[in-house]
C-alpha cells in the first residue's frame, strides 16, 4: 500500500474506486440477503444497555467515520477544491451514514444483539443462521475493505506532514515532493514505518481504541479553532462557516439536556461522585460537565456560532466513553507530541513569526 501511495495519485485512485465499488456490491448483497432472515422481534428493546451504552459504542467505533476528513488532505490534487471538497465530505458522510444504518438493522436483526459479542459478527451471523456461503463472500469483503481503508489513511497522513513541515513544524524533509511520481515521498515511507511496524506488537481493539481517541481529539481542537475564526478578519476565497448566535441556544439547550437526564436517568449525576475501582470510568464525565458549563457561559458572553460548538461539546462527550486505559497511553503520546512541537516546531513555526 506504501508503495502504491509512493507511486502516484492517479493509481491509488484507480485502485481505491475498484475496491469501493466491489465493497458496496458486497455490503448490498449482505442488506439483501439478511434482510430475508430479520426477526422484528430482535430489535426489542431496541436501547438494550441505555443511551449511555450508545454513546460508549459510538466512541468505541468512531474510527470507522474519520476517513471523510481524508478528503480534505487532497486539496492540492484537487482541481477546485473550494466545491469538490465540502461536496466529497458532505455526500461520503451520507453514504457512510446510510451504510452502517442499514448493516445495524441487519445485523440486530438477524439474532439477538447478546449473539453479537465476537470480533466478526458480520460473519458470525450468516454462520448462525446457516448460510455459510456468505462467509467467504463476508471474508472477502473484509479483507478489501481493510485494504482500502489504509490505502486511505496512507493517501492523507503524509500530505498532513507535508503541511506541517511548510510551516515550520516539522524537518524540511517531509515537504520534499518526489521529482517523478510528484508525491510526498519522504513522508510516504515514514508513514508507512510508523502505522506498519506497531501492528506487530500490539492488539487490534488498541488500535481502534487508540484511533478513536486520538481522532475525537483533533475534532475537539478543529472545533475549537473554527470558534476563534470570527475574531480574525475574514480572507477572500476561504470557506465562511454559516453564523448561528448561540448567546440563548447554548444555555436553553444544556438546561434541556440537563432536565432530561434527571427525568429519565435520576441517578445519573449522583451517580458520577462514584470514582472507585470500575466506576473510575466516571472521571472524564466529572471534567466534561463542569467544562461544558464553561463552555456555554462563554458563548453567552461572547456569542460564539453554535455549529462549532456543538461539535466540541459532541465530540468531548464522546470522549468520555473512552476506557481508562486508553486516556493513559493517549496522555503519553500526547505529552511527546508536545515535546516535539516545543523542542522543533514552536521554534521553526513560519505562521508564528508572520504573526510577530
């Protein structure tokens, strides 16, 4: 995949629509045929660990949505990127969205969700049921649709460097462009090193777990950032995020949230003061809320747009469904990045010394 990413554009593209088109063909013929053996009865209760079991599964799982911002790393192979890209993240998350509805109902409607418990249950399933045709159909399916994902991934991460490096935050070398295949070379291999050599020493549920956090974490940073964007001059040509008052919003919305826990889970604050042994899960609920109330006395006073904002407290709640475990190795990773950035990149930073 390294290699392919090094090559050019132009092949990885062609690759990734053949592997894209022979997944959606698989994944309809999953729909179809499970379809035939739903038992309504299966979807009941429909929230059988509550919302919060949701929200935790939903950070759990999060990784399988970050590749939409994958488009935005291809600005440059763009030929207009000002509409082809808000256009390719908006119809990906339509169709991704659409997607994993529709493989859910299946799913949960094929046995019941107690069964699902396993590390492949869009096999486990068919298996279940006696069609034991489609596993090697479902095999095939996943062993395509990891392959085009990381091609994905591969695409992205070294143009990310190469930005950083433009600006200072990174060596010069991992601007370098390839003079032949006009791609990010240096940053391509190194990519390659750094996602390929791990696998070998670490579990997959760290990885997803890893790549969750790590990503809900760089949307809480872009959400913050878009907040400040209406405290700078706007500039011709760029992308203006529609403008949504939140003075009023932000403080009616949390009190209705607020009243909806207490009616229908009454023992979800109290509950929260317990942080020993299992229940430490708690802690990053006990830092968001507290940070949410924060967050919307600064928008009343300072009428900050409401868009961005549900999308930093959304993606902080989400956080919170992360285990323990995972806080503490994202903590060390992040304290190394922080190092790096002071040790280099905050000396080196062209955007910093424009702004002095």
């Amino acid at each position: 995949i390294t290699w392919l990413v090094y090559v050019g554009v132009k092949e990885s593209r062609n690759v990734s629509n053949a592997m894209v088109i022979l997944k959606l063909a698989i994944i309809v013929l999953v729909v179809l045929v499970g379809a035939a053996y739903v038992d309504i009865d299966n979807w009941t209760p429909f929230l059988p660990n509550g919302f919060g079991g949701v929200m935790a599964g939903v950070s759990a799982v999060f990784f399988a949505y970050i590749g939409f911002d994958a488009v935005s790393t291809l600005a440059e192979e763009s030929k207009d990127p000002q509409r082809d890209l808000p256009k390719g993240m908006i119809r990906s998350l339509v169709i991704c969205t659409t997607v994993y509805v529709l493989l859910a109902l299946v799913l949960t409607g094929m046995v019941n969700w107690s069964q699902l418990d396993v590390s492949d249950p869009l096999a486990e399933v068919f298996q279940l049921r006696g069609v034991k045709w489609m596993l090697y159909i479902v095999s095939i399916a996943a062993v395509v649709a990891m392959t085009s994902v990381l091609l994905v991934f591969q695409l992205g991460q070294p143009r990310i460097w190469m930005s950083m490096s433009r600006d200072g935050l990174l060596p010069k070398k991992f601007a370098s462009i390839h003079p032949k295949h006009r791609t990010p070379g240096f940053s391509t291999i190194i990519t390659g090193l750094v996602v390929g050599l791990p696998i070998f020493f670490t579990d997959e549920s760290f990885i997803l777990d890893f790549t969750s956090i790590g990503t809900l974490f760089a949307f809480v940073l872009v959400c913050g950032g878009v907040l400040l964007l209406p405290q700078r001059p706007r500039e011709k040509g760029r992308f203006h995020l529609p403008y949504f008052n939140s003075r009023w919003t932000a403080p009616l919305l949390l009190v209705g949230v607020v009243l909806l826990l207490m009616v229908t889970i009454p023992d979800y604050f109290t509950g929260l003061l317990e942080i020993e042994g299992h229940a430490a899960q708690n802690i990053p609920q006990l830092i968001f809320w507290p940070l949410t109330l924060v967050l919307v006395f600064m928008a009343h006073r300072k009428q900050w747009s409401l868009i961005p904002l549900l999308g930093l407290l959304s993606c902080s709640y989400l956080l919170t469904g992360m285990e323990v475990s995972n806080w503490s190795w994202f903590s060390i990773w992040l304290v190394i990045g922080l190092a790096c950035y002071f040790a280099y990149g905050y000396r080196h930073s062209k955007l910093a010394a424009q702004r002095t």
